[in-house]
C-alpha cells in the first residue's frame, strides 16, 4: 500500500473523528446526556491527535526516503 492510499485512510478517520466530536458537543449541551457527550468528545480528540501524529510520522518518512 503506497503512502497515498494510507494518507487518504488517515483523512478519512480524521473526518470522523471531527464528526464524532461534533456529536458529542450537540450531547454535551442537554443536560440529560452531558455525560455521554463529554467522552464523545474526548474520544474523537484523541482521535485527531493520534491521526496528526500518524500523518507527520508518514511526512517524516517520506522526507527521509528522498
């Protein structure tokens, strides 16, 4: 698998990650479901962050391979 094809992954987990974020901050503003929006929101954080990390280690990777 080409670093193309795993970047375009990374981007695509890195949208759902935002969405699943997002969902969890339209829960986070009832206050029957705070709770469950908060870890919604730290999940798809995390999840960004992760998918950050992943894509500069790649970048890295690349810079040194030329």
């Amino acid at each position: 698998m080409d670093n193309f094809t795993i970047m375009e992954k990374i981007r695509g987990i890195r949208a759902l990650a935002i969405f699943i974020s997002g969902w969890g901050m339209a829960w986070y503003s009832q206050p029957a479901t705070w709770h469950k929006g908060s870890w919604l929101m730290l999940i798809g954080l995390v999840m960004v962050i992760v998918t950050a990390l992943l894509q500069s280690v790649i970048e890295l990777e690349e810079g040194n391979e030329e």
